[in-house]
C-alpha cells in the first residue's frame, strides 16, 4: 500500500474527514438525524467543541454525521476509520486484524471489532433484490472449506471417530454482474435460490441433489462425477475464481475465523467482487460505495459479543 494514498487530508486530519464525509453522506447538506430537518441546522466551532458537530435548530438537539453510522458507537477518530476502510477496500485479500492493531496501536478487540462494522457497511441491504431475470444467467455453486489436519478435532468428533461436515458457501453470480455469497446448511440451498434468484433466471450448476428442483424457468448442469466440468456456456467458471482467491484470503489472512462471522468476511470479500477494478472502480471509488453502506447500520461490541462470546477479539 503506497503511503502516498493515505497523505490525502481527510486520511490525517479530522476536520478534513468529516469534511469528505459529510459530502458523502449528505450530497444536499445536513440532515437532522433526529427529525428530518435540513434547513435550521448550525455548525458549533467552538474551542472545545467536537469536530463537525451540528446543531438543529427545529429540535433544539446536537448531532455529527456519525450519528446513525457504523461509527456511531465508537470513539475512535473518524480520520482512522476513513484510512481502514480505504485499505480494506484496496487490498484484495483483506486486511488481518493484526495489521489494524498495529496501524492504530489499539487492543485486539478494538481492532477485531472495526473490521467486522466495515464489513457491515460493505453487506448489501435488504432492498437489493434477487440477481439474475429474463435472459439472464445465474451460476451457482458451493465452497467447501475443509478444516485443516492441524485444527484439533472437537469432543463430538472424537465421539464420532470422524470429521463432521465441512463448512459450506453457496455463492452466486449473475453473469455480468453482481456475487452473492452465504454460509449455509446444504438444506437451505433450495430456500436460499429461492429468495435470491430471479424465477425468470436461467440457472446453472453442477449435478448436486440440492439443484434438482430450482425455484427457475431454466436449469442447465454440468456433471463433474462424469468429469464434465463445462458444456458450451454451461459452467461454474465464474465463481471459481471468487473461490480461490477468498480461499488464499481466509488462508493467508484471517487464519482463524469463527464460522459464525463468515457471512460478514463473505460480505467482504463479495463487495470487493462486486466493485472490482474491471468494472473501472478504482480504490478511492471504492471506498466511497463501501462509505455509502456506513447508514443505518450500528452494530455494537456488546452484540457481537453476546451472540459470540467466544470471541476473543
Ligand atoms: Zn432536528
């Protein structure tokens, strides 16, 4: 990563990051994230006063541009979160937690936790709709990722004398345009096409079972226990380039991850997928839609926490 690129003011000062945030976020000016207002609003430049804090005149109350954000919850300053979500979005593979820890010199869990609401910003909304529609081809196929002979086997699987089932992710790709990955039970691959493929959608994948009856007007599959991994147009080509480059990512990166956050590494690396430098989306633009995402998204450590208290962080 060129040192160059994080020399831009808002990545240094804190007046230029709200500066550049603010332009983001509110493209029209301010908004009052607690009633709507846009007009009466005033900026407070007191000496001690926060930087970009605002003053709403129709509800008499204070707020910033964080309000209602990812970084709502957080004390970090806003010129750092703007320098990890810019390298998140430039590097292909990722970021480690470690590296955060390092650039920011704060604890682990701080770290842990900062990488894991950028994620969050990068998932796509619940409006995004499912991919594909008429004309329009969708591939489908699953990730296993086995667990490595070095990981220990756990109590159930000494019991059972085997490994159990390796953790699976379902991706799909519309051709030509977005990825959508999740973690998932082979049993929900039926209701996961559902709710995310277009019935109108022409559906390929390989021979699995769980393909059999796809919820689409068109289903073409390749058989690999026939060896037959492409006919014409029919193959999952497309995704299994997305697979190894987020298998060298979980590898080289994020070595241990819990299996409880791979939709929001998914999230990730789905999002860089989905805004690659193909599309003529160069880093800076990316970090600006990954910025787009930090709205109405809060996710607080005590959460997280609670729904994975093994977490170390
Ligand atoms: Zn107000």
């Amino acid at each position: 990563m060129a040192k160059s690129v994080l020399s831009a003011p808002h990545f240094q000062t804190e007046a230029a990051a709200f500066a550049y945030v603010e332009a983001e976020l509110w493209p029209n000016g301010p908004v009052c994230p607690h009633c709507g207002e846009t007009a009466r609003i005033g900026q407070l430049n007191g000496q001690t006063t926060r930087a970009g804090l605002r003053k709403c005149y129709a509800c008499k109350k204070p707020f910033t541009v964080r309000m209602g954000t990812i970084f709502e919850d957080s004390h970090l300053p806003l010129h750092l979160w703007l320098q990890i979500i810019h390298l998140m979005c430039a590097s292909k593979k990722g970021i480690a937690t470690r590296q955060i820890q390092r650039m920011l010199k704060c604890s682990m869990k701080t770290a842990w936790f900062l990488g894991h609401r950028i994620r969050l910003a990068m998932a796509p909304d619940a409006s995004a709709g499912p991919l594909g529609g008429s004309g329009k081809t969708v591939e489908a196929d699953e990730m296993f990722l086995s667990k490595s002979f070095k990981t220990k086997k756990t109590a159930e699987e000494l019991a059972i004398g085997r490994r159990q089932a390796t953790p699976q992710v379902l991706s799909l790709v519309e051709r030509g345009g977005n990825i959508r990955s999740m973690f998932l039970d082979h049993r929900m691959v039926g209701p996961f096409l559902y709710e995310h493929v277009h019935k109108d959608s022409r559906l390929v994948s390989d021979s699995a079972q769980h393909y059999k009856f796809p919820p689409v007007a068109s289903h073409e599959s390749v058989d690999h226990s026939k060896f037959e991994w492409a006919r014409g147009d029919v193959h999952t080509n497309t995704l299994e380039g997305f697979f190894s480059i987020f298998k060298r990512g979980l590898i080289g990166i994020y070595q241990h991850v819990d299996k409880k956050h791979l939709d929001r590494y998914l999230a990730e690396f789905d999002f860089r997928q989905n805004n690659r430098a193909k599309l003529g989306i160069d880093d800076t633009k990316r970090a600006e839609i990954a910025l787009q995402g930090v709205r109405g998204k809060r996710l607080t450590y005590q959460t997280t926490h609670r729904e994975h208290p093994e977490a170390q962080a």
